[in-house]
C-alpha cells in the first residue's frame, strides 16, 4: 500500500498530467499504481526515503498557486523567467519586473514524468504579467500623472513654470523663488504598460482643470479693466483666468482672453525683486499775507513732488500681486513745498469776490459721488489721528469715477494711499481716490464728470476692499460730504 506521503505524490502528478490533457500518461500512470510499481519506494521526496535509481530530482512548478508542470531544474524556470521579463524591456525600453509568484515543491520521479520545458515556458508566457517602472507625479498625496520616467514627469512641471519665469525675465526684474502653493512630489510606482499617460494629456489637465473654457476675443479699443466691468468681472479675475498675464500688458486687437477663473490642482508661486521709482507728495502751506483781501489766494511757490527709490519684493499667485513687501527706500530727491498766500485784507464793500479767491468753501462747488457703495469712515478725527477724506466700501472691482472735470496731476502707486488718482479741478481744488485695484487714466490726460478712472481696490495700507475719497482746497483737506451732491 501506498503511505499517506505517497499518495499526496501521485495526487499531484495525475492532476498534473490532466491539465496538460495527457490521457495516455495518466493511465500509464494508474496502470503503474495498481501494479504495485509505483510505491514509496519507487517515488520519494527528500525526507530519507529510499531512491531507486531511475528516479531524479525534479520540482512541482506553482505560477500564481497553480501547478503548472514538473521541472527538472528551478534554474530552468528562473531563465524563462528573466528572458521574458528582458523581452519586455526590450519592447517598452523600459525597467521591467514580473509580478507573478513562482513557488516550487521538490520530489524524485521517473524522467519520463518531467515537462516538457518548451510547453512550460508558453504557459508562463502567456499567463505572466509584467508591470514598468512609472514616475507619478504627486499633488498633496494624490496621484495626478502616471509617466514613463522622472525625466518625463519633471519635464511637465517645467512647463508650468516656465512661462512665469519668462514672464520675469521680459520684465527684467530679479526672480528670487518660485515654486509650487501645493505639496508636489515624484514617486515611482510599478504599473501594467497600459496605465502610462499621454505627457501632452496630464499637461493639460494642469492647465486647464476642470473648468470649461469661455473665450473673448479683444477687439479694438478693449482693455483689461472695460472687459472685465462688461462681464461682471475684476480685474484680478482676468489676471488670474489668463496666468501669467499682468496688469500692465497691452492687449493685442484678436488675443484670445479665458473669461472663466480656473480651479487648477497646482498653482505657481513666485518671488521677485523689483525697482522702481516711487513719488513724494508736496505739502501745501499757507501763509497770510497783508497784500491781498480775504477773498484772495495767491501761489507764491509751486509744489514739486519728491522723488524716492524703492527696492520691494513683490509675493504672487498665479502672476497675480498678493502682497509686496518694501526691503529698502531711499529719498533721491526731496519735494518742494507749495506756498499759497491767504488775504488778511478786507476787500472794499464795491469789489465782488471772485472764483479764483475762494477761500475753500463749498458754496458753488458741486461733485458727484465718486463711487457706490458704504461710507465706513468719515472725515475728522479717527484712531487719535485726522482722517482727511471718507471711506467708501463695496466689492474689489467696482468701478471709481471722476467726481468733477479736471486734468489728472497724478496717477501711480503712492505708499500708505496704494494705487492713487489724483485731480486737479483748477481754483485749488484737488480731489483724492485712493487704494484702487487699478488706475484707468495717466497724469496730464483730461477727465469729465463721471467718467471712469478705476476700480476699487485693497492696496496701500487698506482695511478692505473701499475707496478713501478726499476733497483738498489749495492743499488743505476738506470735508467731502459738503462737496457731494
């Protein structure tokens, strides 16, 4: 009889041979086993047993938990093994592992028993499965791109930052930092062939989002700031719907403009040291004058604005400004005051006072409101310091119009006032509008009553969104609430 050991043998053989559909050596084999020839001592593994010495060493081949044939040498199967998986690499030139578990049981049979290795080698063809080495770009932990290399991978966010640092260097300013707002790393990760991505399709997916585009085409006469009020955007959404694109660059007749403020998984961050040329207000002082009647005014000397030297950094997103910190400022040239006499004398009871003389009071002196929206703050004493003007609250964006006609004296970036219009309305009067987003007109260009020179805004020192409006008359901060109508 055979023992339990013996049995577990043959059970495996026969199962063998049946799934290589051999009827013939399975009856050979049952033929063998009932005549006694097959016993223990006929067929042994390695725990003593005695060997007839027509038995040789041979492995049962487990591929994946399945017996799939009788080897004669495990270095065999390694072979077949590594010469498939080089086979792979050759076809994907790629770094190739095969997946698959190979495990072996040894035992001693008769020659005549073995596989045939040609027949084991298409088994594990055709069953093996090879997977590449991948490079996965990463976002906060989220696999967002499966490529063929690091080489590749790093190549695409290249691409999105390259435009911004061009964008720097058009501008000639100095790039200090840039880098990703996101958490963005390359791992390497084994995946079946089929799960490489197209480089060209993972770039766009971080170009794009998941946002569909709305296109404008910029027609003649457009700017930034009269297509962002047209389709009830800011300025700051353009900017960020079109990155790298900066609020100082001119439009081309044709250009196409994305309308839609995409909700992208990476999102460029960028440092750069900037120059620039920054003016000092004059200040405007008046003296009395014996020379002149109460109802006269008179220039005895001209204003002219200082000029300082500023070295910033300036933080953006997606070439959007964010915040710009001052590293040093140094005074190139000191403004001059302006002097304006004030009548003391009083003018004789015939003589009519004249526009020129004002002497600051409203009377006859109509504005419109500059913007709408809240007054948050009035004019007079605040914080233990005088607030010369009113704060007007609204949205970021909203649009900021001249509150009389007048010739624009100034238009630029002016310190704790931020984006700063100024206009001159002549008889000494003067009127503010400060912290806007952006300026719509230039020093020496002539304004009307109620046309548009800006968009609220946040910068300067600003608490949020408003507009800090003021109304000066020959230099001296005036109530603007007694003007407004």
């Amino acid at each position: 009889m055979l023992g339990k050991k013996g049995l577990e043998i043959v059970d495996k053989l026969y199962n063998w041979m049946r799934l290589r559909r051999n009827i013939f050596i399975a009856l050979s084999v049952i033929f063998l086993i009932s005549a006694g020839a097959f016993s223990v001592k006929a067929l042994a593994t390695n725990n003593g047993s005695t060997l007839k010495d027509d038995m040789t060493e041979a492995y049962f081949t487990y591929f994946d938990g399945q017996n799939i044939g009788l080897a004669k040498d495990k270095g065999d199967i390694e072979k077949v093994l590594e010469g498939i998986r080089r086979d792979f690499e050759s076809l994907y030139d790629m770094e190739v592992t095969l997946e698959n578990d190979i495990d072996y049981e040894r035992v001693y049979v008769d020659e005549q028993y073995l596989s045939d290795p040609v027949v084991l080698e298409n088994l594990i063809q055709t069953n093996v499965r090879p997977v590449v080495k991948s490079a996965v770009i990463q976002v906060n932990g989220e696999n967002m791109g499966v490529l063929k290399d690091r080489g590749t991978a790093r190549s695409i966010l290249d691409s999105l930052l390259q435009p911004f640092k061009d964008k720097i260097e058009t501008k000639g300013t100095s790039l200090e930092e840039i880098d990703f707002e996101e958490d963005v790393n390359i791992r390497d990760l084994y995946v079946e062939y089929e799960e490489l991505e197209d480089p060209d399709e993972v770039l766009q997916r971080f170009t794009q989002g998941k946002t569909e585009k709305q296109i404008y085409i910029v027609e003649k006469g457009d700017n930034i700031w009269t297509i962002a009020q047209e389709h009830d955007m800011t300025v700051k959404d353009i900017l960020e719907a079109n990155a790298p694109m900066e609020e100082s660059d001119i439009l081309q007749i044709g250009q196409e403009l994305n309308l839609n403020v995409p909700e992208l998984p990476l999102n460029v961050i960028t440092v750069e040291k900037v120059e620039y040329t920054k003016s000092i207000p004059f200040e405007t002082e008046t003296k009395k004058s014996d020379d002149l009647y109460t109802n006269q005014t008179k220039v005895s000397q001209e204003g002219v604005e200082g000029e300082s030297h500023i070295v910033a950094k300036v933080y953006r997103r997606n070439g959007v400004e964010t915040e710009r910190e001052t590293i040093s400022e140094t005074v190139k040239k000191e403004p001059v005051k302006k002097i304006v006499l004030v009548g003391t004398k009083k003018p004789p009871k015939k003589v009519s006072s004249s526009r020129s003389g004002s002497s600051g009071s409203s009377r006859g002196i109509s504005m419109s409101w500059p913007t709408k929206g809240r007054i948050t703050s009035r004019f007079g004493r605040r914080w233990g310091r005088m607030h010369k003007g009113v704060d007007i609250a609204n949205d970021r964006g909203t649009p900021v119009y001249a509150a009389r006609s007048g010739t624009v004296c100034y238009s630029g970036y002016n310190g704790g006032y931020g984006n700063l219009v100024r206009i001159d309305h002549g008889s000494g009067i003067e009127t503010y509008y400060a912290h806007l987003n952006s300026r719509s007109v230039k020093k020496g260009q002539s304004v009307k009553k109620g046309q548009l020179i800006g968009y609220m805004g946040n910068t300067g020192n600003s608490t949020g969104p408003h507009l800090h409006f003021e109304v000066r008359v020959n230099g001296t901060p005036k109530n603007p609430l007694n003007y407004l109508k």
